[in-house]
C-alpha cells in the first residue's frame, strides 16, 4: 500500500461514481468519507442507465459486486436495427469473444444498491442529504463546508477532495475545472412502460423513423423503456403486451464535455462530474465507475498524480464513440438516412465491423486495467 493510505479522503456524490470509488478504496483497506446532497440512492423507476457493460463487470469482479449483478442482470443478446419498422440488420452478442456479454441490463438504482449492500460489509455508509455548500482554500488544501440535514454546518479540510458529484458537480466549478464542449439542439423523450406480462428483454432495437429514431430498450421482466427524438413518439409504440402503467417519462437535452484535467492538486473529478455525453452506446455510468476504479487503484499506490493523464485520454475515445453513435442516429438528411438504410444490412454481416461495434458496448475501447491480470 502506498502513502496516500494515511490519507483523509471526501468523496462528494454517492451516484455510481462515488459509491464504486469508496468500494474499491475500501476493499484496498483505505478509507473515504462520502457524503451526498441525495436522500438515498436513485430511485428504481427513475434509473437513468440501464447497461452494465463487460468492463465494469471486469472491474468490479474483485468488490464481489460482479456476482451480485450477474445474479440479477437480463443477458443482451441482440441489438435489432430497423427503419420504419422494417427489419435492417440484427448483431448478435453470442459469438463475441469475452469472459462476459458485452451488456447486461439492470437498472441503475439496483447497481447501486448492490454497491451499497457490498460497502456495508465494510462499516461504510454514505452520508445522505450532506451537501458541500461552500468550497474554498485551494486546490492544495480545500476547504468544504458540509451541511447536514439537521441544520448543523460542519467545515472539513480533507487531504485528498473527490468530486463525483454529477454533471453540475460544484467541485469542478469552485475549483475552476473548464468545461468546455457543446450541446446538440436534438431534444431527446423516454418513456418507460410496464406491461401485465412478462415480455422479451433480451434484445434492443433501434428505429429508424427517418427523421428520427425510436428506441426500445429492455428495463427489467415486465417493463420496457422506449426513447426516441421526436416528440409524439408514444403514438409510434407498437406494444407487445396490454399496458399496466406508464411508470416514467422525460425528457432532455444532450451535451458533450469534458474537463480537460481530471485533477487539480489534491482535487480530482470522476465520473459525469469530469464528462458528460449522449446515452447513445450506454457508457455514462460504466464510464464514471472506471474512473473511480482507475483512481482508487492508483491512490492505492501512491501515484494519483497519474490519474487524469492516464484517464483522459479513455475519456476522449468514449466522448468520440458517442457523439459518433448520436450523429448516426440522429441523421436528418433524406439522401443519408436512405444511404444508412442501404448499407446497414450489408455492413454488419462485416465480422470486423460488428466485432468494433460490439467491443465498443463491452467497453473494452479503453486501456484495460493494469492492475487486473489478462483483463480485456
Ligand atoms: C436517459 C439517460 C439514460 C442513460 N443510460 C445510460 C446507460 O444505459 N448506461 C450508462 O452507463 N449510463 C447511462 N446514462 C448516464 C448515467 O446515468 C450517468 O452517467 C451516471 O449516473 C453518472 O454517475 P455519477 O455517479 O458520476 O453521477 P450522478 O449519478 O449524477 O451522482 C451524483 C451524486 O452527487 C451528489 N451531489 C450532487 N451535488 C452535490 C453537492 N453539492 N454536495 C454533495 N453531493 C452532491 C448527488 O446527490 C449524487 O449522489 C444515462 C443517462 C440518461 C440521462
């Protein structure tokens, strides 16, 4: 173990992000303090992230939060692509090479609960409604006042600050982090629908509706998520099964940034606190918990002075990836969408082509894991 284990360390946000970092510290033995604006952890029909990718399963395998996952994730078996609800192409995830499915599906509010059940074991707890209120010092010695939910302010001078407080993470803005990048004008409308029978989970499918595209993503046995960019996409739903409840919808705009450091000091950014990016390809959350993982790793040997240098550029391919995915399905142009539809029937009988694709959902675009042995 290395110095920084004599450290205090506050980690802000118990999202994905936080609660992977203070697992994997914990399981090297280190402590962290986390605290969190939240009253508890996302609630289970507000999940936002869906997939678990095969490198957050890799990750995460040591915790013993893998198993626990494996236990209750649905198994992606396919991705359908279709336009104006004709069948295109289907990739199958079955003949990919890897320990584990590229995604498996489980709601972000049960990933996280599965992190949480794991800290206890170790006698740690996430302080929930804790927010930094006001951050001063420098980036050498911040300077954070917490305030309880019972009134009571408390001030802390940590020796190492973690910002995994999402994508307005006041970590980054008090300890002047840029942000820079762009929004898309592209509004973007989910839906999730749970249905008086079991349905079939193992597949997604994109819809082209040129313009436009709908998405049918599965969410657990009985419920399913549909997304799309145009607005009365609900009149589009073809559902397979008489609807018990219409149990969430939103809607949002999508963004892409990044830090252009993910450390100042002794403060350091993970997860959508340090970059923010479409949901096309579902690497939010599995980007976010490998950087906590990545961190945790390298403050347990003493050289987090390492961290964004090593991370940035992961984050870059993964922000490259989606804005890709995103332009693709978002494609306006008659004469493209005709040209998609053209070409992806052809394209994915390509086994170089589906093998990028599907490498891309497991996650294993990014530089594997150093400290995990023959780690993909
Ligand atoms: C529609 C949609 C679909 C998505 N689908 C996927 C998907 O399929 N796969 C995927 O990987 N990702 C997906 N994502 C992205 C994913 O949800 C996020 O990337 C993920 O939640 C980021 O985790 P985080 O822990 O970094 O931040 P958050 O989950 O935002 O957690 C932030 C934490 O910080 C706390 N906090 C905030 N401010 C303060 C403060 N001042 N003081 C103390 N605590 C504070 C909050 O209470 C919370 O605990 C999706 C996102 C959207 C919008």
């Amino acid at each position: 173990m290395g110095e920084g284990s004599a450290k205090s360390i506050l980690i802000a946000g118990a999202g994905p992000t936080g609660l992977a970092l203070a697992l994997e510290l914990a399981r090297r033995g280190l402590k962290s303090r986390l605290v969190a604006k939240a009253t508890g952890p996302t609630p289970i029909h507000e999940s936002r992230a869906l997939g678990v990718n095969a490198r957050t399963l890799t990750l995460l395998e040591a915790s013993g939060v893998s198993a626990l996952i494996l236990a209750k994730a649905r198994r992606l078996t396919k991705f359908k692509i279709s336009s104006v609800g004709k069948p295109l192409a289907t990739v199958e995830t079955e003949n990919f090479r890897s320990h584990y499915c590229p995604i498996q599906i489980l709601p972000q509010g049960e990933t996280e609960r599965l992190m949480l059940q794991k800290l206890s074991s170790f006698g740690i707890a996430p302080e929930w409604s804790t927010e930094l209120t006001s951050l001063s010092g420098d980036v050498k010695k911040p300077v954070i006042t917490l305030q309880h939910s019972d009134g009571r302010a408390e001030t802390v001078e940590p020796d190492m600050l973690i910002g995994a407080d999402g994508a307005h993470s006041a970590v980054r803005k008090a300890f002047g982090f840029a942000f820079p990048g762009n929004a898309i004008e592209t509004r973007f409308f989910l839906a999730d629908y749970r249905y008086a029978q079991p349905v079939d989970t193992g597949f997604i499918e994109m819809n082209f509706l040129n313009p436009g595209v709908l998405g049918r993503l599965p969410v657990s046995e009985d419920t399913l998520r549909y997304l799309s960019t145009q607005e009365d996409f609900e009149t589009r739903i073809d559902h397979p099964a008489m609807v018990q409840e219409r149990t969430w919808s939103s809607e949002f705009k999508i963004s892409f940034r990044h830090v252009e450091t993910m450390s100042r000091g002794n403060v350091f950014l993970a997860g959508d606190a340090a970059h923010v990016h479409s949901p096309a390809g579902a690497r939010g959350m599995n980007l976010g918990i490998e950087d906590a993982c990545w961190l945790a790793w390298l403050i347990s040997e003493g050289r987090e002075k390492d961290y964004s240098s090593l991370r940035i550029p992961a984050v870059k391919t993964v922000l490259k990836d989606t804005r890709r995915n995103t332009a693709f399905i978002t494609l306006k142009n008659p004469i493209l969408t005709g040209l998609r539809s053209l070409l992806l029937p052809v394209v994915t009988h390509i086994p170089a082509i589906t093998t990028a694709f599907l490498r891309n959902a497991a996650g294993q675009d990014t530089p594997p894991p150093p400290w995990i042995p023959g780690a993909q």
